[in-house]
C-alpha cells in the first residue's frame, strides 16, 4: 500500500457558524450558539430548539503532510 494516510483532526467551530448535519439520511440545520473545551451547544433555526453535543464526534479529514 503506497497511499498516503488519511489523518482526521478535530473540527474547529466558531460561534455564529451554520452547519448541515447528515443524520438517518437527513439533513439537520443548526446554528453555533457556544462552545468550550469539550462541548458545542447549536440551535435549531427553525423551531429554537438547543442541543449540546460533545465536540470529539467532529472530525475532518486533514492534509497528510
């Protein structure tokens, strides 16, 4: 195998951002309202609801140099 390896870092949100999370097939549409050290709180536009998510479930893919 002489394919580089694909190295996943942590995503870096900022507050404010708006992200579409694919989930059972869907597309979720929630707002960056706080973050800190471990965790991200979104909000729905739509129906205001708020959630808090553990933040090491993000990843992106990175550049392997």
């Amino acid at each position: 195998m002489n394919k580089p390896p694909t190295i996943f870092e942590p995503y870096q949100f900022t507050v404010g951002e708006r992200i579409l999370r694919r989930r059972q097939g869907k597309l979720e549409d929630w707002d960056v309202i706080a973050i800190n050290d471990a965790e991200i709180t979104v909000k729905c536009p739509f129906h205001g609801m708020e959630l808090t998510w553990k933040k090491n479930h993000f990843w992106i893919a990175g550049d392997s140099d």
